[in-house]
C-alpha cells in the first residue's frame, strides 16, 4: 500500500481539499495510472451509537479511475479526531 503525505503545516484541511489531495497525488501500485475517484462513507457502531445512527467510523476510499484498484483510509486519522463534529453528527442524523 503506498502512503499519501497530504499535511498543510500547522493548518486542518477542509473536506474537499483532503478529497482533491487524496485524487490527485494517488498513484495505482496495480496499474501505475495517476488519479482518483474519491467516496466517503461512515458507519455506525454498535449497541447504543448504532441505535442513535451515530456514525463515529468514517472512511474514504480512494479508487482509480483507470482500472478500480481502491485504498481504504480512515477518516479519523487524516483529519484529526474531531469531538464538536462528532456531536454535531449526533444532533443532525437524518
């Protein structure tokens, strides 16, 4: 699995320059093609978060555009454990 650097120093990314930064720098180790479609996807838990649909698991899989090899990478990680916008996540679930 190759590693994408995507850090701005001292400075959080937004949602879509994390997505922008993961397409553009991704290089398929399967087909060696340049580029990426990204999707982001979050999950529940279980017991009492995935009774409330609180979707603490978040995900973006990363897929080339050329043969459709995909990387998982978790969300938390990239972009910093965020306490507010979990809670947020609970107040707004659909």
């Amino acid at each position: 699995m190759m590693m994408i650097t995507i850090i701005k120093m001292g400075e959080k990314m937004s949602k879509q320059e994390l997505d922008e930064a993961l397409s553009s720098k991704f290089a398929c180790p399967k087909c060696k093609e340049r580029g990426a479609h990204v999707e982001r996807l979050a999950m529940a838990g279980t017991g009492f978060s995935r009774m409330l649909e609180v979707q603490r698991y978040r995900y973006a899989f990363v897929s080339c555009k050329n043969c459709g090899y995909t990387e998982i990478y978790n969300l938390r990680v990239l972009e910093g454990d965020d306490k507010l916008g979990t809670l947020l996540e609970i107040l707004t679930a659909d």
